[in-house]
C-alpha cells in the first residue's frame, strides 16, 4: 500500500501491484520457462534450505497459479546479460520483460489489515548456536524439510548432510576439471605426475613454468582425492535424523526478547513431532518446555496421544545450552528439573520453536493509516471491540495483532469481514 486518505465510508487508497514480468491472463502455469531457465535462486519459500530458477511460482499451490520472474536474479531484467530462455520457450507468450508496477487507486469505504507475522531470528541467542551449529534448526524451517513438496521431498535429511552433498558435487565438477589439465599435462610430457611431483618436492625440478605449474595442479588434484575421500566416507555413516528435540519458547517468554507467550508454537510442536513419526516410525521426540500450553478444544489429548502413540517425551525445563560433538550432533545442555541435575544429550537434530513477532512493515502501515501499534508492536486493537484499530473503518485481524493459530485468525477475518460489510452495505443500499 502506497498512500491512504479519506475517512470511514470513503477512503482512497493507492496499491502497487509490482510487475512480474508474465501476463497473468496469458499464463497457463506449465513451467516450461522454469525447466528451462539456467539461472538458480536460493529459494526463500523452502527457508533458503534448497533453491530455485529465477522464474518461478512463490509456492506451488499459489493462487493464481502463474510465473513470476525475479528481476534481480533473472540474467536479462537484472544482470544486464542476454537471455531470453523463457519468453522462446512460453509457447502461451507470457512473458513480458517491459512489464512495469502499476498503481491502482481504490475507493474503499473500509479496510481490514492481515498483514501477519514475522518469525523471531534466533541467532540473537548466542548459547543456542543456530548460526553456528548446522543442525540447528527453525521449526519453519523443520516445516520444509516435512513437506513432500520440500527440498528434501519430505525426507529428514539433515542440514549437515544437505551441505555434504552440495559440497561433494562441487568437489567433484572440481576434480574433473582438474583430471584433464593433469591428464593433458601427462599426454603432452610422456611422463606420470608422480615423477614430477616427487623431483618439485625435493628441490630437483628444473627451472621451467610449465612443469612448476604441472607439479603444483597434481599437488591439487591429490588433496582433493585426499578431501572427497573422507567426504565419501562422512556421506557412507550419515542417517537421517530420527532423535529430534524441540526447543520452547525460543525469544518468547524471555524478557530480553519477548515478554509474551506466541500461543502456537506448543501445539506445532507436537504436530511436527507426530508427523516425523508419521514418515518414519522410528524418530522419538523430546519436547522442553516451561509448561506445554495445549491451550484450546481436543489440545491436551492431541499432546497426550503424542506421547502415546508418536514416542514424545515431554521434558520440564529450560535448554541452557547447545553445543555440538565431532560429528556434527547437536548436545542440549539443561536442568532436569525432576533430579535436580544438570544433564545433557545428544540428538540428530534439534528444532527451535521461534516466536511471532510483528511483521517488519507494521510500523510503516500503521503510520500510514494513522493507527496505534502495542507495546510489543503488533496493531493495537479495543478491547471491547477486538477487531477495532483505533481509527474508525480500519480493522485488523490474524497475527497482525497478535499471536494466534489458523483457526482463530480464520475465524477473526470472518469477523472482520462482517465488521468491514456493516460499513459498505448500507452505503451500497443507499447508492442502488
Ligand atoms: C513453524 C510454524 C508452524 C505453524 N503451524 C501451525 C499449525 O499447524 N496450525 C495452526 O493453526 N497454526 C500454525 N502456525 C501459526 C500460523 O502460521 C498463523 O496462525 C497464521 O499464519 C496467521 O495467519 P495470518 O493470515 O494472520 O498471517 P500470515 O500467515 O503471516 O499472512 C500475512 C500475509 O500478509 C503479507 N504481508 C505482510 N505485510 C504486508 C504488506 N505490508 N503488504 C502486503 N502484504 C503483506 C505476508 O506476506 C503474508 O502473506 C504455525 C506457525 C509457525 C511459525
Ligand atoms: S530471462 Fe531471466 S527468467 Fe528468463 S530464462 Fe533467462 S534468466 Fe531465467
Ligand atoms: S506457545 Fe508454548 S512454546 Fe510458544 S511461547 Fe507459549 S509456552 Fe512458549
């Protein structure tokens, strides 16, 4: 949203629909210009744990169901190189790189903001490791790698591994490269590397650039056999994770962060843990917690039939720490509050349940509109009335104010639908 003026009943407000370089009247959402597009994107949609092209669908079950194209990663629109791929390949004849943002002016005569939440950063919590620990994870992120349309396509493979394998196939395009220099070098000279090397180690090579370069791309070559090597070996013992631990309250409840409780993040705790069970009867899960809040109807008997039947341990403290062993497995420190001990263990992978927090735009909207934002910057509402900002017309519901589940942000944009319909419909009769 760019501008808003006006009053309830009669406001004018100014969108941007940004430019996505396909007409979206043309597009029939096939994908042949993404199959076919040669530049590759960290995908922000799978938490940046996988990637994809630079035309692309933000999520598969968008709707509409139609290509965008990333201006700034894309080689034509914003790297000033010739491309081109996708517009020969679109056989609908798409895509549009003259495309530009459109403003559009509506006259609304009320307005319902649903701008959502932000998941909290964890890497501002030096003593839990994410940004250091690679099988550290968001439960966004836990999220994705569950998901059959995931970059793991629903499999657990941990973050460690993921990173192994990109490593290994870099290293491998690497050692090809290498072998044909060597290889050529061999040809070109009638001798092995090996003479070569051995007379460059001892001081005994003569004095010829050619030869010296010959010797150092085989030194290469050698520890690079020598690196890929122990990566087959590492890539040979590694498992996908089935010893899960989550992680509660992570930037809730904690006075340094967040004073507040995020309301959701017991309950998908419990719903992960009980759909990595569904894949693979073999993870256990074990939950820390202060309280585990299964606060609403069939809430506590979901959390007990997790325990029975998904192997759930749920455990009475809070993590201290997150430290990591040789071989990459994350080791959770805390207080088993029922011995009264410091203890720790060892998991695959340990799922951090990250709190809501305002989404980063909130402040520049409610500024906007001229609306009040709490102390913890969510948007302010009545709470007599709970859909009320505090300007009249504009109402607010879902995260937008404040941390809640699907089903109650479903159930407050109904609400705030009807509270939006009592202000237009009565105009609407007086205009017909
Ligand atoms: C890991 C995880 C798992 C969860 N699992 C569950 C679950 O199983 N069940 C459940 O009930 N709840 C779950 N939740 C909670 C659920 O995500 C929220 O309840 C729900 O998304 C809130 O919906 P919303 O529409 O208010 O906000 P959002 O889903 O955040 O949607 C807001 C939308 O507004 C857009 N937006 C933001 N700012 C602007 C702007 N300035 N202009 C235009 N658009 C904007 C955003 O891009 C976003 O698309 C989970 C949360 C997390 C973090
Ligand atoms: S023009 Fe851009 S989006 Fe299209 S194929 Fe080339 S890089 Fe991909
Ligand atoms: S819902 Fe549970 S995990 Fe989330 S902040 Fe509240 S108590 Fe902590």
């Amino acid at each position: 949203m760019e501008q808003v003026s006006g009053e309830v009943g009669a406001f004018q407000v100014a969108v941007r629909k940004k430019a996505r370089y396909v007409n979206e009247n043309l597009c029939t959402g096939c994908g042949a210009c993404a199959e076919k597009c040669p530049t590759m994107v960290v995908d922000v949609f799978n938490a940046g744990l996988g990637n994809r092209k630079a035309i692309y669908k933000y999520f598969p079950q968008g709707i509409p169901s139609v290509f965008t194209i990333d201006a700034a990663a894309c080689r034509q629109l914003g790297q000033g190189k010739k491309c081109g791929v996708c517009a020969k390949v679109c056989q609908a004849k798409a895509v549009d790189y003259d495309q530009k943002d459109t403003l559009i002016q509506l006259e609304v005569g009320a307005v319902v903001i649903a701008t959502g939440y932000e998941v909290f950063d964890p890497s501002v919590i030096p003593e839990y490791g994410y940004d250091r620990i690679p099988n550290v994870v968001t439960a966004l992120e836990f999220e994705r790698l569950l998901s059959a349309s995931g970059p793991t396509a629903g499999h657990l493979d941990r973050p460690s591994e993921l990173a192994l394998v990109k490593e290994m196939e870099e290293a491998e395009k690497e050692h090809k490269k290498l072998q044909r220099q060597v290889s050529q070098l061999e040809e070109k000279h009638g001798k092995p590397s090996s003479e070569i090397v051995a007379a460059f180690q001892s001081g005994t090579l003569p004095d010829d650039a050619d030869l010296r370069n010959w010797a150092l791309l085989a030194q290469d070559l050698a520890s690079l056999e020598a690196r890929l090597d122990s990566m087959n070996r590492r890539k040979a013992t590694a498992s996908v994770a089935r010893k899960l631990a989550f992680i509660q309250c992570v930037g809730s409840r904690d006075f340094r962060f967040n004073p507040f409780c995020s309301s959701y993040c017991c309950m998908h705790s419990v719903k992960e843990a009980m759909i990595a069970h569904e894949h693979d009867n073999g993870v256990h899960s074990s939950i820390f917690c202060m309280d585990l809040r299964a606060v609403g109807r069939g809430f506590e008997e979901y959390k007990l039939r997790g325990g029975k039947q998904a192997n759930i341990r749920y455990i009475r403290g809070r993590v201290a720490e997150i430290t990591q062993d040789e071989a990459l497995n994350p080791v959770v420190w805390y207080e088993s509050t029922q011995n009264r001990q410091v203890v720790h263990e060892t998991f695959d992978l340990v799922i951090l349940a990250t709190a809501c927090v305002p989404s980063p735009g909130a402040a520049e909207l409610a500024r906007q509109f001229q609306v009040e934002l709490d102390r913890n910057g969510f948007f302010k509402t009545d709470p007599l009335a709970p859909l009320n900002t505090s300007r009249p017309g504009v109402f607010v519901c879902g995260c937008a104010q404040g941390p809640m589940d699907i089903p109650e942000s479903v159930a407050q944009a109904s609400s705030a639908a009807a509270r939006a319909a009592e202000i237009v419909a009565p105009a609407r009769q007086a205009v017909g």
